[in-house]
C-alpha cells in the first residue's frame, strides 16, 4: 500500500463496528416502531462487528463472494434482532437498515469535517495514543449524529402523526352546513353528563355560520362540565348537531346527532384545525356509518 503499513486494533474495530451496528438498528426500530430486546439487538450486532473483524484478513478480501456474504451478513442481523414476522416487513427491515446507514455515516461525516463541531472535538479530545485519541473521536462524533438522527425521526414521526389524526369534517345545523379541519384527540373523552354521548369541541367561528337567523339557539344550548390543567371545573356550551360528516381515507363516514362544544378562542395556535374530536368518534359503532 504505498509502502505505508498500518495498524488496526482488533479490539477497538471490533468495539466501533459493534457500536455502529447497535446504533443503526435502534434508530432502524425507531423509524419501523419495533420493539426489541436488548439482548437480541446485542446478539445481532455481535454477528455484524465479528464479520467485520473477519473480513480483515487478506485472504478473504479476495473471495469473489465477499459483496454477497456481507448482504447476507445484514439479513441474518435483521433476523436476530427483529425476528421474522412476513416477507414484506423483512424486507422493510432490510431497506431501512440500508438506509439509517448511509445517513448515519453522511451525517458523522458532515459533522466531523464540515463544521465547527469537528474541530472542537479534534482539539479538545486528548488521549495517551493514537488508538485513545481516534476512540474518542469516534464516540463523541457518533453520539453527537445519533441524537441529530433521534431528533429528526422523532420530528418526522410526530408530524406525520399529527397530520394522520387531522380529518376534514363537515357539521350541519338546521339545513346549514361547514367544512372544516378536525384534530382526533386520543386525550378528549368528554361526555355529556346524562347521557353519557361523546362531546366534540368547535371554534365558536367555525360554528357562528350555522347560527345566524336562530332565534332559540339558546334554548337548545347544554352544559359540559369538564376539568383540565388550570381548570378544575370548567364549564363549555354545546348544541346537538343535526349530522357530522368524517371524511376517513376518502371515505365519508358519517355521525347522527353530534353533541358538539363551543370554544371561544383558538385550538390550534397554528390554524392547522378548528375542531378537536372526542377520542372514540371512529370507535363508536352506533354513531358512526358509512355510505
């Protein structure tokens, strides 16, 4: 090799494969929302770590199966750490695998050589030898891109959920009608204090429209009584709706009679709904039809 030699320690390439390897299938359960033992992920990663102490020797650097050796390497690492539940979700496993690799390795590298983190690292980490001092690179660089990783799933993830819970609705109210964007909110169980029917919540502007020209809205008008942080015994005006329609997936789903509150302010400081549904609106078999 130019006549350079090198000297790798089997020990710490065999710890830095091991620790890549447990990183990569941690953030992989995270994005595909796994869950698994320890002990498997550490079995696995020992599988993944050894091979690649193997793959040192010279000898088999020359094996023209080398490429599918490694691909079945990371097939049997997905077998151990996730288990087998059908083809399809293995293959995922795999895929993902794949991908949390590269983006894992391109974001240690990005951190290390392109930003001012890289050189923090380079002139404050001091060791007793060259072995010491690239250790503790490599570990302080690999957790600063794991939690940059964890972060970014974790963003990913809730935004996708919270756009997945986000529903257009549509509420009429004698022969009236509106259209607007709806939260499912695992956390709101209101009931309506007698007859214990589920309670949804609207802005009192998406409401109004429908109330225009009703001279005894009033009458009709019930109490809720709920309790919250900061509001031990709240109280909220609610009117029974004559329909509401839940669009779920391109499906019109349709609910009689919606107890529905009003709320005089904002629920979404980001306008991304006007209406919190109650938790169990696609639950419930005897409000809930579709066309």
């Amino acid at each position: 090799m130019n006549g350079k030699s090198y000297v790798i320690y089997v020990d710490v390439f065999f710890l830095i494969n091991f620790i890549m390897d447990y990183i990569v299938i941690k953030l992989t359960a995270m994005v595909m929302k796994h869950k698994c033992r320890r002990i498997r992920i550490c079995a696995a990663c020992a599988v993944g770590a050894f091979y690649s102490v193997v793959i040192l020797k010279p000898l088999l650097n020359h094996l023209p199966g080398l490429t599918l050796i490694s691909i079945f390497i990371s097939f049997l690492m997905i077998l151990i750490a996730f288990g087998y539940r059908d083809l399809i979700t293995y293959f995922k496993n795999v895929i993902f695998l794949t991908v949390v690799s590269f983006l894992l390795s391109g974001v240690m590298n990005y951190i290390y050589y392109s930003t001012r983190i890289g050189s923090v690292i380079n002139e404050t980490l001091h060791g007793t030898s060259n072995k010491s001092m690239n250790t503790r690179k490599f570990v302080a660089v690999t957790v600063i891109a794991y939690y940059i990783m964890v972060f970014v799933i974790r963003f990913v993830t809730a935004h996708k959920r919270d756009m997945n819970l986000i529903y257009e609705v549509m509420l009429s109210y004698n022969g009236k009608s509106v259209v607007a964007k709806a939260l499912l909110d695992t956390g709101n169980s209101l009931k309506a204090p007698l007859t214990k029917e589920m309670v949804h919540i609207a802005e009192y502007k998406i409401i109004r429209p429908m109330l225009k020209g009703d001279e005894v809205v009033k009458d009709n008008l019930m109490v809720i009584p709920f309790q919250s942080v900061g509001e031990e015994n709240g109280i909220l005006y609610a009117l029974k709706m004559d329909e509401m329609v839940v669009v779920v997936d391109g499906i019109p789903q349709f609910v009689r009679s919606p107890i529905v509150a009003i709320y005089h302010g904002e629920l979404s400081k980001s306008d991304k709904f006007s209406m919190i549904l109650n938790r169990d609106t696609l639950e419930s078999k005897n409000s809930l039809t579709e066309v």
